[in-house]
C-alpha cells in the first residue's frame, strides 16, 4: 500500500487520539490558508502540483507555515510513490535504502517523491547521497527546512532545487483555523458546546507568532483544561488561557493603541537616557508577542534620531543587534536587543542632524529648488564645458587644509546654516571641527575677494 492510501486512511478516521494539529490538517488545496503568493490559482507551483508536472523543491519557511502539510497534499495530487523521509533519524544507509526501492519503482514506470523533513539537518555526505539521484530524476525530492538554505544546503544540491519561500501566517489567517477548529464538527469540535470569549482567539494568534501548530495546540490545551459547567458547556476565557500556559497575559494589541503607547514609552525611556525603563518597556513587547524585528528597526531609528554624531557607533551596534536577532533568532537575539535599549540609553544624546534634516525639508517646501551652481557642476561633454560647467571649481586636495572658499549652495542660500553640532560626546570635536572650517573658508574667501581685486578690470 502506498503512502498516498496512508493518508487517505489516516484522514479519512475521525480519531479523537490525533491531536488537533494532525486532525484539522488540509486534505485539498482548497482548505489551505495561506501562502496565496505561491498556491493561489494559476500560480506555477499550483499549475504544477495538479498537471502533475513537479520538480525537485526545497520549501523554506518558519514552523507552522505549512511545509510539511503542502508536501502531504502533493502526495494525494501526483500518480508518484510518496516517502516520507526524517533528516533527524534517518543517514547514509536509509538513504540508500530508499533510492533502491525508487529504482525498482522507476522499473514499473513511476515515480518516487521522497519528502524529507528538517533537510538542513542533513550533513554535506547525506546530501551528497542525494545528489546523483536528484540530477539523474530517479527521484523527485522536496525538502524541507526553517533555516537559510544559503547556509545549510550544499551549493550542488541546492542549484538542482527550485526554492519556494513560505512565509509565517497572518493573525487573521490562523483566528480562521481556530474558528474552522470549532466548528468543524468531523474532525474539531463543532459537535460541542463551547462558549469563547470574544478576544481569545485573536490573543492566541497573536501568541502563536505565524505558527498555525502552536495556535491548534493552545486551543486544544485550553478546551482539554477547561471543564464543562451544569449545563454541558466549556467557558474558554482570556484568564484560562493564562492558567493554561502558566504565564501572565500581557494586555496587549500589534495594530492598536497599547502597541503605539509601549514603542513610544521604549523610545522615549531611551531619549531620557533611562536604561531601566527602555529595558522595562523592551521586554514588555518582547514578551506581550511583538515582532522582535519591528523593535529592531525602532531602535536603529534611535540611533539617528536621538544619539546621531553624537556617538556615531549607536548606529552601527543597533544595525548589528538586528542582524544578530535575524541570526539566531528567539529567545537568545533578544539579548542584542536588550544590549542595543541599554547602549542607547547611556550613549550621549544630540538630534541635532534629525532637526537639521528637518530644517533643509522646510527650506525646501519653501523656497524653488534652484540650479546646481555652475562651480560644482561635472562638464561630462566638450559643450557643458564650453558653456561654463565647472568654471572656478576648486579641488579640496589641492588646498594644503582640505578646505576652499567655495561656494557649495544656491546663490540665494549663501552662508545657511543647518546644521548645528551639539556640545555632547563626539559631537563636541565636531563641532570644533566645523568652527575651524568656517574660520578657514572666510579666511579663502577674503584671500579671494583681495585677489581678484587686484586683477586688471
């Protein structure tokens, strides 16, 4: 019996054993949520999957998107024989069994689609293994893995495979399994009473972080914890749900006002220069199921807006807390993230190049953006040149203090200032920096005007 019939089977038996997850699996494309990018109509991979006309694949994705459930709707759509095959428990020698039993089976003149699961688990003699079954087609393989394939999958194996990225699933999407979950009465539990308080399902979405495996397996938990009242009903509730995961609920909501509220608490915590609270604040989103990534990019947005030359590394760490946390991800990145709120918070402060971003925007809305100034022109042609492009244009690597008397901005922005250094950290010498440059371009300018009145009229 092929492992399509298995599943057919296994499908097919409303066992009550099966945990959620198993149960409420898709059995057609058709009730797959998500991924609408790869799997809506007359997408190529859906086009492929019901001709029947599939390659080699590695679906790419984090836990819960779908991977393993896709490869399992494959195995009922293709006329090929499906094995299952487990990175994590399987080597050199189950690899070998499986690629005899394909030959045998191409004998008969069909196919075999061998699924492994967490391939990136696989050492390079295992996908080596692959390899010369993979580029001859004695076998049709799709794979599947959360980690980078650039990184994890040999370069030889992964040029034969078509790559499809999945992605995490959309709270709306997984509040919709919940709710088919409960009113599927085959295999859910639609044939119960069940009372759940309005917010809950969108709370556990909003917990599961994209993985519709973690979303069934609360849901499940909290029916299976909550006894029946008098009257046959289970009352699923906010404050069960906490009982059930053992941890306080956070109040909290990625799209409303309490997600507004905390980033501008974390933000403005660091702008007063308050480790304590930006690290209060940092962790309360992290915990209350913020997306890390999002926090990451509010602080780089610190980094520039309120720390900027001040301390010019601020930028560069908080780029790197972010890369680190998109390296390792959770729990363990959190720590840069932490790291980068603290650095912040002690990092001396100066926004003076946002409010001179801020100056140059309104000088521009309200004066004409004027012609490039004749000097500072780039004469690319013989015309441009003859016309006057570039004339009196000064080379700073020819003047002795790197600094001449030209004029940089429009005529009718002559001597504008915008930007103007703080008294803080490295800002300090920068600012001493630009009074030695303004000294010494007036100095230029003044030797300038005195030459050329010298110069006969």
């Amino acid at each position: 019996m092929s492992l399509f019939t298995q599943l057919e089977t296994e499908d097919s038996k409303p066992d009550c054993t099966r945990p959620l997850a198993e149960r409420m699996r898709p059995r057609t494309l058709e009730e797959f949520t998500g991924q609408e990018e790869l799997l809506g109509p007359g997408t190529p991979l859906r086009t492929q999957i019901e001709r029947d006309e599939l390659s080699s694949m590695l679906l790419w994705g984090p836990p819960g998107c779908g991977k393993t459930t896709l490869a399992r709707l494959i195995a009922r759509r293709t006329r090929a024989e499906f094995v299952p095959f487990s990175a994590v428990l399987s080597g050199i020698k189950e690899i070998k069994q499986v690629m005899e039993m394909a030959q045998r089976t191409r004998q008969y003149g069909r196919r075999t689609i061998v699924f492994v699961d967490e391939v990136h688990r696989f050492n390079k003699a295992q996908q080596d293994a692959f390899l010369p079954h993979v580029e001859s087609g004695a076998i049709l393989l799709i794979g599947a893995t959360t980690e980078n394939p650039s990184f994890e999958m040999i370069s030889a194996l992964l040029s034969r495979l078509k790559v499809y990225v999945l992605r995490g699933l959309r709270e709306d999407e997984i509040t919709g399994l919940l709710n088919r979950a409960l009113t599927d009465t085959e295999r859910g539990y639609g044939g119960q009473q069940i009372d759940v308080a309005p917010e809950l399902l969108e709370r556990i979405a909003l917990l599961a972080n994209g993985d519709a495996r973690a979303a069934y397996n609360t849901l499940e938990a909290i029916i299976l914890g909550t006894a029946p009242d008098q009257s046959g009903i289970r009352s699923l509730t906010p404050a069960r749900l906490e009982e059930v995961l053992q941890h306080r609920l956070l109040p909290y909501d990625k799209g409303g006002e309490e997600h507004y509220n905390l980033i501008s608490a974390l933000h403005k915590s660091v702008r007063n220069s308050d480790a304590d609270a930006a690290l209060y604040w940092l962790v309360r989103m992290l915990e209350s199921g913020e997306d890390p990534l999002y926090i990451a990019r509010r602080l780089v947005r610190m980094a520039s807006e309120d720390i900027g030359l001040a301390d010019p590394g601020a930028l560069a760490l908080t780029l790197a807390a972010m890369q680190a946390y998109d390296f390792i991800g959770a729990p363990e990145g959190y720590l840069a993230l932490a790291e980068a709120a603290v650095y912040l918070s002690l990092a001396p402060k100066s926004d003076a190049v946002y409010g001179a971003y801020n100056e140059v925007s309104g000088e521009l809305r309200r004066s004409p953006a004027e012609p490039v100034p004749m000097q500072i022109r780039n004469a690319v042609t013989g015309l441009m040149k003859k016309v006057g492009y570039g004339a009196g244009y000064q080379h700073a690597h020819n003047y002795e203090e790197k600094v001449t008397g030209m004029e940089c901005l429009p005529d009718s922005l002559r001597g504008k200032s915008f930007y103007r250094p703080g008294s803080d950290g490295f800002e300090q010498m920068l600012g001493e920096r630009l009074e030695e440059i303004q000294r010494l371009r007036e100095r230029l300018r003044r030797d300038g005007e005195r030459e050329a009145s010298r110069k006969p009229s």
